[in-house]
C-alpha cells in the first residue's frame, strides 16, 4: 500500500496553513480523496496509491480570501510520480506558500 500526506505552512506568516482544502487525484484525474488540514497544517489521505502520475490540488484562493488576503494563485498544483516500488511506501508532499509565491518538495 502506498500513501500520501501533506504540511502547508503560510511563509509569510510562518505559521501552519490549518483549514486549506486539499484534493488528492489518480493518474486518470479521478478524485481520490478530499481534506481540510488540521490546526497544524497536515493532512494524511487513506487513499492506496496505485502507479501512476498523482495530483494533489491546494484550495490557495479560498483560503486566502476567508484570511481576507490578496493572492496570486488561485489554486495551487502538484504532480507527483508513484513507483511500482515498495521501498517508497508513503509520498510526503509539502507546500511551503505565501500569497504570491509557493514552494513544494518532498518530504519525508
């Protein structure tokens, strides 16, 4: 089984981005999973990753405007690649964001 996670921090803030919408989508672009990360800013999908190029899609422009902040992107996202490889289990993808930027690596 292959999972996903995600931590959203507000760079300009430096704080968690805790209630961002996040949607997870397979290689057919079929949803998956949809969440809101906690106070912290993570989100962990169930959902079993099969092969294939995954997106997850951050809700940036709803988000920013409940904040009543400006911002640049409206949405914000991020392809990934599964491996048919059980070495890498779980997929970790952060997103480091600020109103007019954003930054996105691999986590562990």
């Amino acid at each position: 089984m292959t999972t996903c996670s995600t931590h959203v921090l507000d760079a300009a803030l430096g704080v968690p981005a805790a209630g961002l919408a996040v949607g997870l989508a397979g290689p057919d672009g079929d949803p998956l999973a949809e969440a809101v990360t906690d106070a912290d800013g993570r989100v962990r999908f169930d959902a079993d990753l099969a092969p294939g190029t995954h997106t997850l899609t951050f809700a940036t422009g709803a988000w920013f405007a409940a904040a009543g902040r400006e911002t640049f992107h409206p949405e914000v996202r991020v392809a990934f690649a599964v491996a048919d490889h059980p070495a890498q289990p779980h997929h970790h993808v952060a997103l480091l964001l600020s109103p007019f930027a954003y930054t996105t690596y691999r986590g562990s």
